[in-house]
DNA sequence: TGTACATCAGTGAACGCGCGTTCACTGATGTAC
DNA sequence: TGTACATCAGTGAACGCGCGTTCACTGATGTAC
C-alpha cells in the first residue's frame, strides 16, 4: 500500500511548493486510517508514504507536531463537510436534522476511528512544551461542530420537539454522550451494545419528545 | 522524582521474587501518573524508576504490552476499590448510592487522567499482534463497574426514584455519558463547562425523578 | 535575443538518542547428602 | 555438622532499529540586464 518510487517525483513548478504541504497531510491522514495508530505517523513514515525525502518535510512544517496538528485540523474540518452533506440531506424537520447531525457525528467516528481516537484522544498534545504548536491552536478545534449542534437543538425547542429549557448545556451533555459513545466504539474491540443504544442515548439527552 | 540509586537494590528471598512484579507495576503506574503519557511508559524507563535493570523485568513480563496491560489491570482494581469506599460512605439511598457511584466514576478521572486515558484509550491495544496480550485479556476489564452501575440503578428503579424501564441498556448509556465527560476532561485543556454538566448527564440518563 | 544569476523545491548522508530484546553472566541462598 | 551443588533473583554489555533533526548540497526555472 506504500507508494512505490518506480518514477521519479515530478517537482512542482516555482511558487507552488505549497502543493506539497497538501500532499504531506493527505499521507499523513491515511497513514492514520491505515493503521489507526497516531504513534504510526512518524515524519519517516508519511515522506515515505508520501514519496518525498524526510527533510523536505521542513519546507512546509516546522515539526513533528505541527504536521499532527494539520492532519486533526483536515480531520475537523472533513467532519464538519460531512456533517452538512447530511444536513442538507435531512430536510426541514428540526428532529430529523438534529439526528441526522448525531448520526453522521457517530458514522464518521466509527469509519475513520484512527482520526477520531487523534482528535479527542490528546494523544498528540502532550508535547505542548517545546513544539510549534501553542494551546490555542488546540483549543478552538471543535467549535464549529458544537455550533451545529446547538442550533439544531435550539429548532427542535422552538418547534416543540424538545423539551430542553438550556440549549447550550444541553447540546454540551448531547456532544458528550455522542462522544462517549464514538469514543468507546472507536476504542474497544468488541461490546455488546444495546442495539439502540444510540436513539437511547440521543432522545434521552436532547429530551426529545415521546 | 526518579528513584536515586544510591543503596544497592537488597534482592528478594529465595522464593518472593514476584514481589518485584508488584514493584514494577507500581513503578509503571507511577510513571503514567507522572507523565500523564502511556508512551512515556517504556521498559526502560520503568526500569529506572523502579531502579532495576532493564532486564530484570523479563522475568516477570513476557513483553511490553504485558506491562501495559498489569498497568491497566491495576488501574481497573484500584477504581473498584474507589467506587466500593464510595458506595459505603454513601449510605442506603438507592439515589445517593448511584449518584456517589457516578461522581466517584469521574472523580477518579479527575484525580487519575493519565490513567484513565490509558484504562479506555485503546492506546496500547494497537500491538495485539505480536504481543503477549491477547483480545480476552482486554475484553473483561470493565465488567465489574459495570456491574457495580447496574446494580445501583436497579435500586433506583425498584425504588421508584428513576422512571426507567430497562436497567441494563440505561446503565450503559448513562455509562457513556459518564465516559464522554471523563474522557473529554482527562484530555482536554479547559473547556467552558456548564457548572451542573455532571448532574445534568447523571439525572437525565438514569432518569432520575423530579 | 542571449546569458548570468538569484531563487526555489527538494535531496542524501549523517548525527545522536532511546527503545525492546538477547545473551551469557554473577552471586547469594536453600537443600541433599 | 559440613560441604557441594542446584536454584533463583537480578545484572551489564551489546544488538539492531526507527526516530527527529541538521547540514551542505543539487539542479531546474524564472528574471534582470
């Protein structure tokens, strides 16, 4: 699955080596579907995987941490594209959006759980001291997606659909069962999960109705 | 904080050598606490810590993982064991028990988060191949808290304090709430809780009265 | 139009490091005779 | 009671490996004159 250097690697015109940095986190990001294991994505591995030499990795990152830090960047923001998609699929209904909303949030965790596990796993972050990469930029990263979901709950409050009196701590206890559950899904091996667990724990937390 | 070699490590009695097991252990626990980092977590830096040679783990570890796995192990029997004090501390309430389960549960992550990252990170469980450590040893590891939530619950419903109406699946989703919000705080900087979040996740999913 | 040159994308070799694991060993201690 | 010996806990040196990072470099290409 490795790329094979059978050609060499056309270099990119002048004033587009940024094409590189793309290419970078597009070989990162499936070295971690691949092999679901963050320790896996080494600046060895994704030049390799990437076809390029370690070094040339330096043009574009200035460490091992800033490369981590745009792969769970891309990561979020694949996350939010596909939680639209799903939206604009799902219709008017707010209930039906705000499902859609939970159930694309579980399906992307449980199709690409090596990304779900770097994202909220912290397993990258603990070289905060001494890298490029500043709290802040680790801080903000799932902001859009809590948006999402807070407008979608206060809809389904405004239509009658829920009887939650605080959309906002409400949509923070919502995202924290979805995660507990995307979380251990995309962690453990096997688990003998109540096959409902997810309306179970969806209708419960956002007090929907019936 | 790492153990100065300045006596000579005094062996064991013929016959107790397993007793280094145990101190190998507690060296590695330490180590997670400390660092917060299960890759931190090495043969050798356990070895220091515990201020043997390398080696010598050998002759209680078949592997790495093996380690890793007595660590989480150690961690799950140590949680128990928090949980029983609580639960004792808690009185006869059927409510006060499950709820003292609940904030020992997070408590616990609170207190322990390197720990409690490693316990349900699925970070060292990557390596089933090749390693000593096979799927059953995994499998079990939660069960008895599990068990301890179930129970606690079914009280509530026998009591009449929770409108529940199927102990086991309820359990495990008030489970993973609880595991949403220990995980997220175990691996997140600062995130702008709602104060009640906890009892929020607690009394919405055990469908506590009132 | 031709040419020297600065710029830019990317490379190959090398560094020092910590790791897991192996191997042959040391030396204290309990036990058989 | 004395002594040879097997057993056991633990060691020191060494291995090969992959890692992040550094350095001086190559060679294509656009640009100034």
């Amino acid at each position: 699955m490795a790329a094979s250097r059978t050609t060499t690697r056309t270099r990119n015109p002048r004033g587009e080596g940024g094409r590189l940095r793309d290419e970078i986190v597009t070989a990162a990001v499936g070295l971690l579907d691949e092999t679901g294991d963050a320790n896996a994505v080494t600046l060895r591995s994704v030049a390799r995987s990437a076809g390029i030499a370690a070094p040339s990795i330096y043009r574009h990152f200035p460490d091992q941490p800033a490369v981590m830090l745009a792969v769970v960047r891309s990561a979020f923001a694949d996350l939010e594209v596909q939680l639209r998609i799903g939206l604009d699929a799902a219709g008017e209904s707010p209930r039906g959006r705000l499902v859609a909303l939970c159930e694309g949030y579980l399906d992307y965790a449980r199709t690409h759980s090596g990304r779900y596990r770097t994202m909220f796993g912290g397993v990258w972050m603990p070289d905060l001291h001494d890298s490029s990469v500043t709290r802040e930029d680790v801080a903000t990263l799932g902001d859009t997606i809590m948006a999402l979901l807070v407008d979608a709950l206060e809809r389904c409050i405004a239509a009658g659909e829920s009887t939650s009196t605080d959309a906002h701590s409400d949509t923070v206890a919502l995202w924290l069962g979805l995660h507990g559950l995307a979380h251990q899904r995309a962690s453990t091996v096997a688990f003998p999960w109540p096959p409902d667990i997810a309306e179970r724990l969806i209708g419960t937390l956002a007090h929907l109705t019936e």
